[in-house]
C-alpha cells in the first residue's frame, strides 16, 4: 500500500483539490476530500461542518464546489458498507501532519483488517513505547478516517475506547470487518499477535 507523507510546510493544493460526499448504506453521508496524490480528508456524518471546514484550512485546503466523488475512492467504499472483503487502508491517501502523527497514521495502515492492536502497541511500532497517550491523540486527530482505519485501535483490557465517529460508528465498522464487540469491549483473540504479547 503506498504511503504518502507530508510536512505543515505545503503549498495550498486550491487546484488539484475536489471535495464531495458519498452516501454509504449503513454509515451515512461522508465528506471527502481528494488532490493528485489520494484522499486529503474523510469526514464522519456526525462531524459538525464547522469542524471540517477548520480541518481543511489547517492542512491548506481550501474548499471547492462539492463535484461526485470519483469511482476510485467511491467503488471500495461502497463495497465496503456492503460487507465484500475489501480493504480501505488501501485506499490511496496524502496524509498531512506533524512527524509523530504521521508515523502513527501509516502504522495504522497497517492494521490488518479482521484484527484489533492497542494503543500500547502502535506506540511500540513507531519507536515510543510510552508514548500511548500521544498515540491517542494522533488518532483523533486522523483526519481520513476508515482509510486510515484508527477505529482498529483499542484500550488495554480490549475495550473500544474513544473514536472521533462515535462508538455506534466504531461498533459497525469494526462488525462490517468481522471483529466481535460485546457491550464496551472487543471480543479476546482479536488482537494481534504483538499486542497480546504486551498483556
């Protein structure tokens, strides 16, 4: 899957940027945003417009007319909310953050589908084992979400912890990948093989 990489320091994409919203059975209406190199933002429908307008402008984005979203992000996507066994971490994607979020934001990427890690273990994959909390935040800050699939992460003792979509939304996209969820915690035997060495 190919890793895009960026720094604050970019030039306002205006151009090359198209934005639209995509209805997906299931999920609801999400917002995105694409340029040449892949997907710029995706947007929960539960997220405030005023949250993603800011959103937009703190990567250098700024808004175009909503246009149809093209077939290459639409089709998986689709498929995806229909239950096929695609993967959206896929998805090609022009990540936009500081040096750590970045490098949390590609190890989620990583994240099998089907699987869970915890928080504990995407900090041991970027090289700062204590660094959980930071972890965290990255991924509330993930600004395209399912492509870059931070509702995979879990809290210590496998509960679904927080997520930026709501936890009904954590709740369907993690049974639409086939993970088990009871109440407020992730079935045992999910997590990956690393994170289970962590308990």
């Amino acid at each position: 899957m190919a890793e895009q990489a960026n720094t604050f320091e970019i030039a306002r994409r205006n151009a090359s940027v198209g934005q639209g919203l995509l209805e997906l059975p299931g999920i609801g209406e999400l917002r995105l945003a694409w340029g040449d190199k892949g997907l710029l933002m995706l947007a929960f429908p539960s997220t405030p417009e005023e949250v993603v307008e800011a959103s937009m402008v703190d990567r250098g984005i700024e808004a175009p007319e909503l246009v149809d979203v093209p077939a290459l992000y639409a089709d998986l996507l689709l498929a995806y909310a229909a239950g096929e066994a695609v993967e959206p971490a896929e998805l090609p994607v022009d990540l936009i953050g500081t040096d750590f979020q970045l490098k949390v934001w590609n190890a989620l990427r990583h994240v099998k589908r089907g699987t869970v890690r915890s928080y504990a273990g995407i900090a041991t994959d970027v090289g700062s084992p204590r660094a959980v909390r930071a972890v965290g935040m990255a991924n509330s800050a993930n600004p395209i979400a399912i492509a870059v699939p931070c509702h995979r992460i879990v809290e210590t003792g496998l509960r679904l912890g927080g997520f930026s979509g709501g936890l009904p939304m954590k709740r369907r996209l993690l049974s639409l990948e086939g993970v088990s969820v009871e109440g407020e915690k992730v079935r045992p035997g999910q997590l990956e093989l690393w994170d289970r060495l962590l308990y």
